[in-house]
C-alpha cells in the first residue's frame, strides 16, 4: 500500500475496535475533513465486513484502506506502521501484543496511543521503550481511554482555571448503569481478560513501581491520607482500583523533571451505586490468590459470565445497554492563591467530567488523542513513552473531547 493516512486503527474489528472506527467514520465525515485514516487487523475478509457495516448505517465512506497484519510477524507489522503517522492499538491483551507494535512504531517512526489499562504493560513500556522512544522522536502514549483521558483532562482544566498553586487533588469516580434481572452485561470478555492478566501480573507490577515511580520529596497533604474505606457525602468509598494513581504520577514527575512545575498530589477513589457490590472487592481479593493456579486462571478468561454473575460476557453489552450507561469525575483541588505557599492551602476548586457510554467515551478519548499529536506537535514533546497527563498539558485537548460528547466544567 503506498497511500499514507494519518491514523490507522489497528484490532479495528475487536469490540473496542469497531467502536473506536465508527467513531472516527463519523468525525472525519463531519467535524474533521482533513485526517484520513485506514483500518488494520488479523483478518482482511473481517475487515472489509466492517467497512461494510458502517456503508449500511448511512456513512458514506470511500476508500479507506485495509490492511491485514499479523502482529507476530516483524515485517509485516513494519509495513502496517509505516504507512500512518499514529497508530491507534485496540488490539488485547496489551501485556502480550502491545510491546511488538510499540518496536514496530519506533522503527518506522511513527506515533502510537493505545487504551489500556495495564499497569504492568504501561510500566514495561516506559521502562523498555522511553529512551529508544526519545532518540526515534516517536511518541508512544498508553492509556488513551477510560478513564485515563477523563481523569488527564480533568487535572489539565482544573490546573489551568485554578489561577494559583494547585497543590493536591481527590478524585471521586462514580459509575451509574441500569440494575435489572437477569443482569445484563455491562462490559465486553475483553476487559475482564486484560482484567485477568492484570492480577497474574501484580506482584511484577509491584516491583516495576518500585523502580519507575519515584518518590515525592514533599510530604503528602493530610486531607488526602485516606483510610481503605471512608464516608464522604453520604457515600462510602475505597481506593480507585484503576491505573491513573500511578499514570498521573508519571505525569506529574514528567512535567517536574521538563519545566521544574511542582507536582500535584493525586489520589482517586470510587464506590458502587449498591451496596451488594461491594462483595466485589472480596471476589478479586480471592481471584487473586486462586490465580496462582494457571488453570484457575484459564477459566476466569474461558467463562467471564459464570465468574462475573453476568455483568462480563463475549458478545459484551448491547448498544441500548451502553447508551443508558453514564459516568462522572469529581476532580476536588487544594492550594494556594498567588503568593505566600508557606501557610496551609486554602483555595479550593472543582472539576466534574462527565459523559454517557464508556465504550464511545473511550474511542472518542483515543481518537482525539491521535488528533491532537497531528494538529499540535508543537505543543507536545518530541518523543518518548509518555502519560497522557505530560503529553497534552499543553494542547487544546480538553476542548477537543467538551466538542465530542464530554462535559467538563468548573463547579461553583
């Protein structure tokens, strides 16, 4: 293929796929004249099925090019990425593909965002690829979905309205889905797997921390010295179990180390709309300890319905089923006026982003993500494996996402 597109989706006929490229259908058919884009995957005749698809909901797309790429094979993943500036991966499970598209990004020079929500895969990357990453010029950014771009994007708003010095910073999650019987998935076979491998991965995952994440020389403020589980508005909370405690870390120590900007203390924290759920927490506490058995592990990926009570299945939730979903980030931040930092902070400001449908809301995030590295290369650093937080602080990505069917607003 010698047309070269701006971005190319990769694992475009996966569940996630497929949202991300129905997305990017109909934002370059209406908002975004100018990107071109093209679809890879395992399968030519499943990729043409999709383009098809998308001709019969009434978008009216010509000549995209398909690409059948087998990612075990180094030549052909080189001929993938060289012909698009950012390669969108929805491909899973990141701990196992990700790393040989990355190799293949770098030695073709070209950009590559992902969604993942791997801390183990995130951490190898850096660890791995940040200074090939740096020397190639090449920007590798993990983590482009949900919630790492709500939670980024909230930082970046509240840090830029705060007009002064934003010291620390709670951030509440809360996720509202329709509750019936029989229960209805609410997610795809997908996540629970990458799920699953993030539990086989943990104690690794552990000690990568310990080698990449630095330790604040500041001590950390009080108010956000948490215990596991804690009342706040009525509500009972416990920490956010996703990977943006430490995402938004790297970020901040990124932007430290670049500009000398003092880091922001970061904690999230979430709880369920039912009480039952809360036995949640009790089953991955135990699913982690049984998948010291390999075969105990199998079965959690082979049957996600039977392990998750339904809320996991392989054909993953319905359109309708995602539609009635919803989701807000409460970004709470604490720190001073302009002047004299040696007094307690007493400034206070609120960030809520919010929106409907996790599975849009993340091709949506991702795709804005490669956007903003073709329209803003100025404002983003040359290369390197880098959080969203570092990579966008200083683009215009927050609007980007208020224009695409996120709500993000300074509260009074």
């Amino acid at each position: 293929m010698k047309t070269r597109v701006d971005i190319l989706v990769f694992g475009a006929t996966g569940f996630t796929g497929k949202f991300t490229v129905r997305q990017l259908a109909l934002l370059t058919k209406e908002k975004y004249l100018d990107i071109t884009w093209g679809i890879a995957g395992r399968s030519k005749e499943k990729l043409e099925n999709l383009v098809r698809d998308i001709r019969n909901t009434g978008l009216d797309i010509k000549n995209v090019p398909v690409i059948e790429c087998d990612v075990d094979n180094e030549e052909s993943l080189k001929n993938m990425t060289r012909v698009t500036k950012v390669v969108i991966n929805c491909t899973g499970v990141n701990i196992i593909l990700s790393p040989k598209i990355v190799k293949g990004c770098i030695e073709t020079r070209t950009h590559y965002v992902d969604i993942s929500s791997e801390i183990f895969h995130i951490l190898s990357l850096y660890r791995s690829y940040n200074k090939p990453a740096k020397n190639a010029n090449v920007l590798v950014i993990p983590s482009c979905g949900f919630s790492s771009i709500p939670i980024e994007a909230g930082m970046i708003h509240l840090d830029k309205k705060f007009k002064g010095t934003l010291h620390s910073v709670e951030c509440y999650v809360e996720h509202f889905s329709p509750t019936s019987l029989p229960i209805e998935p609410l997610g795809h076979s997908g996540t629970w797997t990458s799920c699953v491998h993030v539990l086989l991965t943990l104690k690794e995952s552990l000690s990568l921390k310990k080698e990449i994440l630095p330790k604040s020389k500041e001590p950390k403020a009080e108010k956000i010295k948490r215990p596991f589980f804690f009342h706040n508005n009525g509500q009972l909370w416990f920490p956010w179990p996703g990977v943006e405690n430490d995402t938004v870390q790297m970020s901040q120590q990124h932007l430290y180390e670049e500009s000398g900007k003092k880091p922001i203390h970061f904690n999230a924290y979430t709880t369920f709309e039912k009480w039952y759920y809360f036995f949640i927490i009790l089953g991955m506490y135990i699913y982690y300890y049984l998948c010291n058995f390999k075969c105990f592990a199998k079965l959690l990926i082979n049957y996600p319905r039977v392990f998750t009570f339904g809320f996991i299945s392989e054909k993953g939730p319905t359109n309708e089923m995602t539609q009635k979903l919803k989701f807000r980030f409460l970004l709470n931040g604490v720190g001073w006026e302009a002047g004299d930092q040696n007094c307690e902070p007493t400034k206070t400001m609120s960030v809520k982003v919010s929106g409907r449908d996790p599975y849009d809301s993340t091709a949506i995030a991702v795709i804005m993500s490669a956007i903003t590295i073709i329209k803003e290369s100025s404002n983003i650093p040359k290369g390197g494996v880098l959080m969203p937080g570092a990579a966008f602080h200083k683009t215009d990505l927050v609007d980007r996402l208020m224009n695409n069917g996120y709500t993000i607003e300074v509260l009074k």
